[in-house]
C-alpha cells in the first residue's frame, strides 16, 4: 500500500486556523512554565494584547472565585488521567470589571516518559450569549410555572366555592325553606328507595302522616308569621325524636310525613303517639290550642310506595273523623 504523505503544517499556519475556529487558543509548554494566547483570547477579555505575563498563573487569576476550585478539580482530573476530557465552562474576569463565561476546550498533545504533561493546547469560546438565553429559558419557565402554579391554586379554590355552592343548591332543592326539614320532592324519591330496600331485604317499613289541628284559626287570628312559628315548632320536634335514618318531610301546607326504614307498625305507632303528645302539650298559641290527628301504615309485601302513601293517608282522616287528636292505622 502506498503511502500518503501530508503536507507540514506550519505554527503560523496553525495559529491562523484556530484563531477563525475559535475566540481565543491557548498553547500551555508545562516543561517551561510558558502559556502562548492568541490575540483573539485578549480581545475576547477587552484586554490589550499581551498585557499579561505568558504563565499559567494569568489564567487563574482571571477565573472567577466561585468557580476557581471546580475548574482546578476538571483540570487537574483530565491531566493525572482520572477523566478522559477536558472541556468545562466557567466566568472569567474581564477589563470592564465584570465577567464573561466561556467554554474551555483543551487537549495534552504531548506527554513526558513519567506521565506527567508535557504541552497541552486548548481553546476559548466566549458562551455568554448561550448562558444568557438559558438563564432567560429558565427565567421564562420559572415564570410559567409560578403562573401555572397559581392558576392552579386558584382553580382548585374556585373548584372548592363551587362544589360548596352545588352543595348548598342540592341542599335547598330537597329542603323546606321554613322547617328545615326535607321537602316533598325529597320524600316521595327517598319513599322509593326504602320500599325497594325494604323489599330486597325483607325489612319492615312504616309510614307516619300527620295534619295539625285547628291550624287555620292561627293564621286568620294571628297572622301567618304565628302560624309558620308553630310549624317550625312542630318540624323541631319530629327532628329531635327521630333518628339519622329515619326522614322527616314537609308534605305541605300543615301537613307532615315521617318515613321509618326497618320498623314494624306497632315502633312507629308509640312514634307516632310520642310526637302527638309532645304537639299537643309543647306548641301553645295564645288562645289557640294547636293538636295533631296521625295517621300510620306498614309497607305490605309487594305493595307500591302511592298505595302505602294512600293508606297512611286514608288512617290520617279517620283520625279527624274520630274527634282528632290521636293516632289510627293498623
């Protein structure tokens, strides 16, 4: 095979090359002690060309001290052959007194029989302008991540008031605005959900109806706002003598329910009579006594919740028809 021969190339030549390929080489004798930079490195600095001593020491002096012993780590690393490269960037000192980052690239071109460097040549680049557009991309994202960060905040707040005030819409929608207590619309779904539960588990399921005596004398007498005051009074009592899961409604007008999930007809008959006397002896209008007539019924296996609300009903008005004040059904 014929061998190709390449042309010498000469320092000038060299010099010339790397000075178009890079801001500034470098060209260290570690044998003498003695460091060539181009003019391009000075220029790069705003330096005046030449205007340091040729020694490694000018190369310290410039790097900035928060990054001297890093620097010093890398190089010393790559030249007692514990890293395989040279290349590291830093802040170096500038004549204007500020500083300038740059990216050291170097390589040992000749080592000495011991190990030990014997010239190493290497290059400048002046990189301010890359760190500059990172620190601004990461100042951007910092930025948009403290604006995505409080969007959230806030969309998780706004999720909070909203959800309080689909609570509070739901809650008035199945809510009587004057007792507090659970309104009709609220009581004929839950009395079709109990009477399939009731019928799956084969549970007993008891309805309470009652109408309050001579209530319309109240109103013509004293006015509405007596009148609601003795509902609310009634509403308080059926609340506080029934349980969590038992539900008490305003059917309308003067006229209440009380649904009682897994109780048999003769619980919600000593209920029902409990509430009565407590109506009868704990609501006083002036003048006016205020009584009620009850009416209870037991769900019957296979029976309709409409026919269960009939019956109950139906044990209501025979009350009144016996003299009022007083429970029937059975």
């Amino acid at each position: 095979m014929k061998q190709v021969v390449l042309p010498e190339i000469s320092s000038e030549y060299l010099a010339t090359t790397l000075e178009l390929i890079s801001d500034g080489i470098w060209d260290w004798n570690a044998n003498t002690g003695y460091v060539y930079r181009s003019p391009g490195w000075y220029t790069m600095l705003g330096y005046d060309i030449n205007a340091f001593e040729n020694t490694v020491f000018t190369w310290e002096s410039v790097i900035h001290p928060d990054d001297f012993e890093r620097v010093m780590a890398h190089f010393d690393a790559y030249i007692t052959h514990k890293s395989d490269a040279y290349n590291i960037q830093y802040r170096c000192h500038t004549k204007n007194d500020d500083y300038l980052w740059v990216e050291d690239r170097g390589k040992v071109v000749e080592w000495n029989d011991d190990g030990t460097v014997g010239r190493m040549i290497g290059a400048h680049r002046d990189i301010s302008s890359d760190i500059s557009v990172k620190e601004n991309d990461q100042q951007i994202n910092k930025e948009l991540k403290d604006i995505v960060e409080s969007r959230t905040s806030e969309l998780i707040e706004v999720n909070k008031q909203l959800s309080h005030k689909v609570c509070q819409v739901e809650h008035l929608a199945i809510t009587d605005s004057l007792t507090s207590l659970s309104n009709r619309y609220q009581f004929e779904k839950q009395l079709e959900t109990e009477c399939a539960r009731a019928e799956r588990f084969k549970e007993p399921l008891s309805l309470v109806i009652l109408d309050l005596d001579n209530f319309k004398p109240v109103n013509d007498r004293y006015g509405h706002s007596m009148g609601d005051l003795v509902l609310i009074d009634v509403a308080k009592i059926i609340s506080s003598n029934t349980r969590e899961v038992d539900l008490g409604a305003r059917w309308g007008g003067d006229e209440f329910v009380i649904l009682l999930p897994n109780t048999p007809l003769e619980k919600a008959r000593i209920l029902a009579e409990k509430i009565r006397k407590l109506i009868d002896t704990g609501i006083a209008c002036k003048e006016v006594s205020v009584t009620a007539s009850i009416g209870v019924a037991q769900l019957d296996e296979g029976e309709k919740p409409m026919r269960l609300t009939t019956r109950a009903d139906k044990a209501l008005y025979e009350s009144k028809s016996l003299g009022r004040n007083r429970v029937t059904g059975g």
